[in-house]
C-alpha cells in the first residue's frame, strides 16, 4: 500500500504527539514536518519521529545560493530523512549544490533523500507571477520551464498541483516524481485550498505521492480517516 504523506503542521511537539496517540503504535507513518514545527522544535522532532518508525519528509523549500544550500543539504540528510525539497527559482546550480549536499550527507547504508522542487507555488495565481516576479509567460508554461530546469539538475521532481501532474509526466516522463498536496476525500470540507482533488482523482491522473493535512489532521477520528484516504489513494474502494 503507498501510504498518503500526513501534514504535521502543529506547533510543537506536544501536538504531535497528542495526534499520533491516536493511531497504532506498530504503524509506520509517512509525515511531513514543515517550517511551523521545525522552527520551534528543531532537528529533535525529526529524531523524534523516526525513533518512532515513520518516514519524514523535511518540507522546508531551500532557497539561498548554492554553497549555503548545499551545506544545510549535508545536514538534512544527516538527519536521515526520507525527501526534503527546494525551490526550483534558486537556479541550476543551487539545485545540483543542494543534491551534492545530500549525498555529501548520507551514510553509505542510507538511501540518498528523495530531492524535490517547488515550481510555483499554488497559492501564486498567473496575474501574481507576471506582477510580482515580472515573468512574461503563462503560470503553466513556467512550471513546465522550472520542472525541465528540475530535471535537468538531477533531482527526482516537483511538488505540483494535481492539475498539472499530466502535462509534466507528458513532458519529464512518468519516472518524473510528482508529490500534490491539495486533497480531499469527496465528504469533506476544502478549507482554504481552491483546487482540490480527491485521492482517487490523485491516483488516476498520476500523482506520485499525496500530502494530506487537515483531513487527517481535524478529523473526529484522524485514524480511521486515514485508513479511508489510504484505501481510496490504493484504488481499494
Ligand atoms: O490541510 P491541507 O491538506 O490543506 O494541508 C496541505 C499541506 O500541504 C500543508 O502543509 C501545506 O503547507 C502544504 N502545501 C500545499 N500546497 C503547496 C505546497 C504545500 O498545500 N503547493
């Protein structure tokens, strides 16, 4: 079964563990630590979390000039890590710098952290793009453009909304990862995400990976919504 990747987004440690009482002790989660957490609890959640048997993916979307990054790379998969990610706009060189980093970090019997890009964010609408960062393209035009500057650095793929996973397989290849976030099981509420799909949706159209948040996160019963989202991303119902 490919496990859905849990947002974690609490503010502390306290939180954290509070939500994963509710779930078995013996099941191996795939979460996602992201900068509300890391930045008040620090590199002590991550041990945390994989002492506990779960797969961590550091969501902290790098973004400085190469040596800076490639040195924090070093240190993130130091932290042992399963995926961790940059920003696709700190150029080629960053990117390679970043997965130089990764593999200056990794302990020969530790797999490489799987390396993502983010292209644009979702929350970016075409008119911001070509406003505030003075890019005369289409928003699909530069995520395709970012995405082909992502692989040509060698990293594994892209963080992207569901609806562009098609048209960047299509371009980069079905071996072109692609994690989307922005999902939600077909009885519950959108909160603030504008373009939603459902795990099913996610699932047919090609998504690699799926971050889920508030569905699990606000659930009355985080487990038992876990294991629906999981059976319906599996294509088990
Ligand atoms: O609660 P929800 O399912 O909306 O959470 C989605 C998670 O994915 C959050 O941690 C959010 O920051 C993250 N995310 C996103 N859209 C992106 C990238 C990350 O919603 N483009």
């Amino acid at each position: 079964m490919h496990r859905p990747i849990i947002a974690l987004d609490f503010p502390n440690q306290n939180e954290v563990l509070r939500f994963l009482s509710q779930f078995p002790d013996d099941l191996s989660l795939f979460v996602k630590v992201g900068m509300e957490l890391f930045y008040q609890e620090g590199p002590s959640i991550v041990h945390l979390l994989k002492e506990k048997g779960h797969d961590v993916f550091l969501d902290l979307k790098l973004h400085d000039i190469p040596n800076t990054v490639q040195s924090a790379m070093k240190g993130i998969a130091k932290l042992g890590v399963t995926m961790t990610n940059v920003h696709a706009a700190g150029g080629v060189a960053m990117m390679e710098a970043a997965l130089a980093g990764l593999h200056a970090g990794s302990q020969s019997h530790q797999k490489v952290p799987i390396l993502l890009a983010v292209t644009q964010l979702t929350s970016t609408s075409e008119e911001m793009m070509q406003a505030d960062q003075g890019i005369k393209m289409s928003l699909n035009e530069s995520v395709l453009h970012y995405a082909t500057q992502v692989k040509k650095s060698g990293l594994d793929g892209v963080v992207c909304s569901a609806l562009e996973v098609e048209m960047l397989k299509d371009h980069l290849g079905e071996s072109f990862v692609c994690l989307t976030p922005g999902i939600r099981p077909t009885d519950s509420q959108q909160g603030d995400q504008k373009r939603v799909v459902t795990p099913k949706q996610a699932r047919r159209i090609g998504s690699d990976y799926i971050v889920v948040g508030r569905p699990i996160t606000q659930a009355a019963d985080p487990y038992a919504a876990y294991q629906r989202i999981t059976e319906e991303w599996n294509g088990v119902k």
